[in-house]
C-alpha cells in the first residue's frame, strides 16, 4: 500500500489542471476517502478486512462519494461528487500498481467477485523511495508556482 502522501502528491500533480480551487481540495480528499474509510471502519468500526476491501473497488466508492457529496450545497454536489469519485479511483489507479503478499489492493470487479488484482510495480518495502519521490513532485510544482508568481509581479 502506498504512502497517503504518494497518493497525495498524485492528486496534487494531476489537480494542478483545475482552476477552482476549492475543486481541487475535494479532489484532495476524494484520493484520501479510500484509506479514510478503510482505516475508520477497520479500526473504529471494528470490521473485519473483508467488509472493508469494497471501499477499495470502482463500484464500491461510488455509494460513499454519493453520500459525501450530499454534506456540500445543492448546487455543488455534482461537482462535489465528480471530484470525489475521480480522486477515489485515482487513489485506486496507484493501489493498483503495487503487490502486496501475492495478491493486489483492489477489489477490481466488486460486487462480482472479491478477486484482487496488482500490477506488481512497487512493493510496501519501496514506501520510502516512493514517499521521497513524491515530496519532491509537490516541492517542485510549489516552487514552479512561486517563481511563476514572482515573475508576473515584476
């Protein structure tokens, strides 16, 4: 599983293209509801593994998006929803990648079957390197943002 802030940094690459920037922040917090409700309902909900393994599914985000978009205004909440699920299943696209103890993260056909898949291109032991790596992106546009400020105010 990948670091919160690698799927973070994924979010914040890709959200650089909105220009609502309030947009952006559900964008933000569509690629962390994934580990979000896997976490709460693992440790605070008490459920076993199996309950939890939808929220890491295509299919199985879309209810928790649906009910997460509802806290925003009336006429938000399609937005709301949008960025939510694209956030999510980014969150998904980069579990995807990883392999973890023979078997994927994500519950790829959920409700159909609880077969996981994994591409196999990083391993938990790799979280460092990848948790580097993605400061580096975020420090990187953070400083492309600020010297293109600087230069407009000249």
């Amino acid at each position: 599983m990948a670091a919160l802030l690698v799927h973070f940094a994924t979010a914040f690459a890709s959200g650089q293209a909105l220009r609502d920037g309030r947009l952006r922040a559900v964008l933000y917090l569509g690629v962390c509801l994934p580990e979000i409700l896997d976490q709460g309902l693992l440790f605070f909900g008490g459920a076993s593994p199996w309950v939890c393994l939808p929220v890491h599914s295509p299919l199985g985000l879309l209810p928790w998006c649906y009910a997460a978009a509802l806290l925003f205004e009336e006429d938000w909440r399609a937005r709301a929803f949008g960025a939510l699920l694209a956030g999510s299943w980014l969150h998904l696209l980069v579990e995807a990648g990883g392999h973890s103890m023979g078997e994927g993260a994500m519950a790829w056909a959920f409700p159909f079957t609880m077969d996981r898949i994994g591409f196999a291109l990083y391993r938990p032991q790799d979280a460092g390197t990848m948790v580097l790596a993605a400061g580096v992106v975020i420090a990187v546009i953070e400083l492309g943002a600020w010297f293109r400020g600087r230069s407009r105010r000249r």
